[in-house]
C-alpha cells in the first residue's frame, strides 16, 4: 500500500506547481512582448516607407521586387511611365536597351555585396531635365547577398542651388580680379586660402600657386610675420585694422585687414586688401596745401590792404615831393631812398596779395618763352650761375598775368641760384603737354604749356619737401619764406599746376603746368612817360584822410579842383547835386573797399543810372580784386591799384579825361 504523502510534500508540490505556472505565464509575457516590439518596429519601417519623399524598392537577388514605397512607384509612373506589377523587374519595363543594359551592370555590381552611389540625369518633356542620386546596398544574411535595396533621391534642386553657388563663385572671382587692390584671404596661421589676380601679378605669380603659402613670404619676403600687420591685428581683435606704408619708388600702399567669422561668431581668417593710394593720398596733400593757402590767404588779403593804405600815403606824397624839388637838393636824395624803399615794401605787400582769396590774375595771350627768359637773365645778372635755355620752336601761347609769372619764375631761379653758391648751370626747358584723363596731377585733361626748371644744387630733404609751399617756412637765415607759396599761388590762380622733386647733393627740379590758349599773342604798345595837365573837377571817395589830403595835393597841382567823400552814399550825393550845376565833375576816383560803408562797387552802380557817362576810376588796396582784373566789366574806366605815384595817378587820367568827346 501506497504511503500518503504528508503534509509538508503537499506543501512543496504546491509550491513547484505555482513555479511552473509562473515560468509559464513570464514565458508567454516575453513572446508576446517580442511580437509588441516587432510590431512596433514595423509600424516604424512603414511610417518610414511611406513618408519619405526617397523612392525605396527593396529586391531579391533577382532583382525582382519584394517591397516598395508609394514614392517609388509614383516616380516610376511620372518619370518612366511604368505601372509597378509584383514578381516584375522594373528595369525590364524600360523600353530604352541601353538604359536596361544600365541598370542590370549595377544590379550585377550589388549582388557581389558591394554598396555604391550613382548619379544620372532625366530629361522630363522638352525643358525640364531632372537629377537622381541612388544609393545600392547589398542585404546579406550568413554573409551571403539575399537582396538589396535601391534608395532613390530627386537632387534636381540641390544641383541648381549648386550651379547658381558655383555662377556666384565664379562671378566674385571674376569681381576680385577685375579689382586693381591686391585681396588674399587667409587662415588664422596667415596661411593664403585664395588671392586675386592683382595679388597675384604683383609678385608675378599665377593665383593657385599663391595658396598654401604664409603671406609674409610672399609679399614681404620674411619668415616671420611684422609686429605691427594689420591682418593679425583683425585676426586677435576682431576690427578692421590699416596701415600706410611707402615704397622705395615714393608710391604710397595702404594695407587692410577685414576679420572673417564662422557661423558662431569666432574668428576663422581675415581678407587682407592692399591698394595703392599714391593719387588719392597725394590730391589730399593739395586738398590741405589748398585749405592752408586759402585760410592765410583771407589773413594776408587784410593784411596787405591796410598796409598798401599805408603805403600809398607814403609813395603817393614822397613822389609829389619829387616832383616839386629840384633833383640837386639833398632833401631830393634822401626822399628817393625812401621812395626805394616803399617800392620794396610794394613787392612785398604784393607777395602776400597773392594769397588773398578771390584775387584774379589780369591775362593776356603772351609768348611766355620771352617772359622767362628776360626774367632768368635778369636774376641771375653778376651771378656765378648760368642759364641754359631749351626752348619748344612750337611752344603753344598761354593767357599770364605778365607780372605774376615774372615774379613766380624769378622766384624759382633765385632758389635755384641760391642753392648753387659755387656756380653751376640752372636748365631751363619749355614744351607742350597733353594732361589725359587719368593723370598724377589735378589738373583737368587738356593742352598745357610745360616749363621745368632744374638745378644742380644742395637739393631739398624729404622732410622740407613737404613744407616748400607753406608760407614763411624758409630753410634760409635771411629768408622770408613767401617766395616759393608765392610762386604756388600765382600758379594756382593762373588754373596751372606746379610739382617738385628732389635729390640731396644732385638737385632741384621744379615742374610747372599752365593752360594753353588759342589766341594770339598780344602786342601792348610802348607807354611813353605822361606828363599831365588839365582842369575840371574829380571827386574822391576814400575812407583815409591821410589818401585824400595825398590826392589833393597832386590833382590841384595838376590844374584840378577836387572834392571829398568818405563814403559811397556820400559821394553818390555830391555826384547828383553837382551835375545839374554848371561845374559837373569830370572823374570819380572811387575806392573799392569801405568798412562799415558803401564801397565802389556798389556806388558806380548807382552813379551809372545817375549818370550813364561817368568817367569813374576803381582803386584799392587789393590790387588782385576780381573788379580790378575787369574794371570794365562793373562800368569803370580806369583802375589805380594802391600804392601809385603820381606819375600813375597822371597816365589814368590822360587816358580817360583826353579822350572826351
């Protein structure tokens, strides 16, 4: 008989039954949350099948289809015309045996489980033309092809965005390269990524064998890189940095670093641009020059006007007492050497009228050749130096103020003549000149008559080459400094140009450009000395006591009555009251400047409509006064540029007082 099992066995099998069923349901838990993982691995692959825009087809190892998206088979119908059919390749559908012969050498190339990328192009219509890129990959199970799938992309419009990259790459190339600046761009070691084919030329290298080169070596010949480059400035700080530097042959560069940043704002390289500013640079020099000489031109026009007042009392009344003494008096000498030396203080107020702004030069159609040559001739009179004249047989005629180009000529000769105190040669050349368009100089393109004139002397150093032009700066002990800013502005207002270069111990060369004219040459008559008599009455308006007391003095020892006036509306007054008497005047001496008052200018205008004969004479201090260059343009019919002596004061008047009907 059987023992029962006791209690405790029970118990334990129990127990081990539980466990069983346990295992079990984990078991069963574990499949299906295998078949829940599949599933959802499924629903990915189908999501991802179906919303991607790639055409995917999977195949077997015969190329037969297993699996494909709705992508795919929308383009096979849009692009090839094939309606996708299951168990069919679709390369055999190809009507095209070339394309089928395509198709099938690739096939053969994945099913040796290789994976590769091909690219080719469809021609959609008569216009359109797309672009694919597939990707092959082999499906392998025990190492051994099964399958594979083809994922095809439409690139059609990466491709434009490419070909319209690549036009713009080729368009700012070809930008960079028609620019005359020399342009590199380079890493953060200095190292040159690209350059332009004026950076290139400039070292006479072609562009691609720039790259990989540091830009020191290149362009500096050195191994290191200069302290103070501005493209390492750009790189380290992140700003735009620049340099001027000059060359030996005296052309003025400019180098500037632009910093290149990523994507995220940190610094990646830098452009380096070098342009040449040797014109620019240069016409900023004379835009200052300019500035200069018009601001002490203001300083020196007021200057020069009160002290030709001054002046004009004391020639004016030295040379009346001249003409009363008897040349045997002692009292005659000593007044001829003050009238010497008013004479010199004349040239030198003068000089500074040079300076005042709006002055005119009075032009003439002139041989200037013979104006040079009497002037150098002249100056050079019991020197040790001698001039040597190359003169054009064909030389053009030029518009001068006769007088100022004297003075600015002899100015130049003298410094030539005084740089040379042991003797030597001063040349002298003169021809025509053609300015085009693109020039060194600020003049406007046209005919020019060229005048150099070149010494062998102590020559000038770099650094007073700057300053030559600027009013009193004199390298000289006994020097005024205005003989040379003399010579610049009379230059200047004859619309000229004049330049200068110099070697220490070679010389001087001075370069002066004035406009040619067409017109002749005039032929001025030789003024004989005026002895003048007359009678009538002249009126004078002049705000100086001193002048008026001067001019009454000589006019009523010529025969004349006079009358006075401080003012333009004054004298227009005393003009009016006196011509509907029986003694209306005969000339009007007007003054062209009255502060505070009524000036010449303004008072012919006014004694014109009063009168429409009068016989007016403009006289001022500011003997460069565009008035008193075209006196008769403002109605005048004289001018007398202060100071004058009497014997001036008498030609003036027998010209206009003579000549009445």
């Amino acid at each position: 008989m059987d023992q029962k099992p006791t209690y405790e066995e029970l118990e334990q099998k129990i127990k081990d039954l539980e466990n069983s069923i346990i295992r079990y349901n984990n078991n069963n838990l574990a499949f299906l949350n295998k078949i829940e993982d599949l599933d959802r691995i499924n629903k990915c692959y189908n999501s991802l099948m179906e919303n991607t825009e790639d055409a995917i087809l999977i195949s077997d190892n015969n190329g037969k289809p297993q699996a494909f998206n709705s992508s795919y088979k929308r383009k096979m119908k849009e692009l090839l015309g094939i309606d996708m059919r299951p168990g069919i390749q679709p390369h055999k559908l190809l009507k095209d045996a070339d394309a089928i012969k395509y198709w099938d050498s690739l096939h053969q190339k994945v099913l040796k489980g290789e994976s590769f990328r091909s690219e080719y192009t469809h021609k959609i219509g008569e216009n359109k033309v797309c672009h694919f890129e597939t990707t092959f990959c082999p499906i392998l199970k025990n190492d051994k092809v099964i399958g594979f799938t083809e994922i095809t992309r439409d690139v059609t419009e990466r491709r434009q965005m490419e070909k319209m990259l690549h036009a713009n790459e080729r368009e700012k190339s070809a930008i960079l390269d028609a620019m005359s600046e020399l342009v590199a761009y380079q890493d953060l070691n200095h190292t040159v990524l690209w350059a332009n084919r004026a950076a290139a030329e400039s070292v006479h290298e072609k562009k691609d064998n720039l790259k990989g080169k540091k830009c020191y070596e290149i362009w500096a010949g050195r191994k290191e890189r200069c302290k103070a480059c501005p493209v390492a400035k750009a790189i380290e700080t992140g700003s735009v940095y620049s340099n001027k530097f000059k060359t030996p042959d005296k052309r003025t560069w400019i180098i500037t670093g632009h910093p290149v940043k990523g994507e995220n704002g940190e610094i990646i390289g830098a452009v380096e641009v070098t342009a040449d500013i040797t014109k620019s640079d240069f016409l900023e020099d004379q835009l200052r020059q300019s500035q200069k000489m018009e601001a002490l031109g203001i300083l020196a026009g007021g200057i020069a006007h009160d002290f030709n007042n001054m002046l004009g009392v004391i020639a004016g009344n030295v040379s009346y007492a001249l003409s009363i003494l008897n040349k045997n008096n002692e009292l005659f000498e000593v007044l001829s050497d003050v009238q010497v030396g008013a004479n010199r203080s004349t040239s030198l107020a003068q000089q500074l009228l040079t300076f005042a702004k709006g002055g005119a030069p009075i032009k003439k159609a002139t041989d200037i050749q013979a104006v040079i040559k009497e002037t150098a001739n002249f100056v050079t009179r019991g020197a040790k130096t001698k001039c040597e004249f190359e003169f054009s047989d064909d030389l053009w005629i030029t518009e001068i103020d006769e007088g100022q180009i004297d003075q600015a000529i002899g100015n130049l000769i003298i410094n030539a003549n005084q740089a040379m105190p042991d003797g030597g040669t001063i040349q002298i050349r003169t021809e025509n000149h053609v300015v085009e368009s693109e020039s060194r100089t600020t003049l406007p393109p046209g005919n020019y008559v060229k005048i150099i004139i070149e010494d062998e002397g102590i020559g000038i150093s770099d650094e007073n080459l700057l300053k030559i032009f600027v009013p009193y700066f004199s390298t000289k002990q006994k020097g005024s400094g205005l003989g040379l800013a003399t010579t610049y502005s009379i230059i200047k207002r004859h619309e000229g140009y004049i330049s200068v270069d110099s070697t220490a111990d070679v010389g001087t060369r001075f370069t002066i450009f004035l406009p040619a004219s067409k017109r002749t040459v005039y032929r001025a008559d030789i003024i004989q000395e005026v002895s003048h008599k007359g009678c009538g009455k002249i009126l004078i308006m002049d705000d100086q006591e001193s002048i008026l007391k001067m001019l009454k003095r000589m006019l009523n020892s010529m025969g004349y009555e006079t009358d006075f006036a401080t003012d333009g509306s004054q004298a227009i007054e005393i003009y009016r009251n006196a011509l509907h008497t029986q003694k209306p005047f005969d000339a009007v001496i007007l003054d062209l400047t009255v502060p505070g008052g009524m000036g010449g200018e303004d008072t012919i205008s006014e004694l014109l409509k009063i009168d429409s004969k009068v016989k007016a004479v403009v006289s001022s201090g500011y003997s460069n006064d565009p008035i008193m260059a075209n006196h008769v343009d403002y109605g005048f019919c004289g001018v007398l540029s202060k100071p004058y002596t009497k014997a001036q004061l008498a030609e003036i008047l027998d010209q206009i007082l003579t000549k009445k009907q």
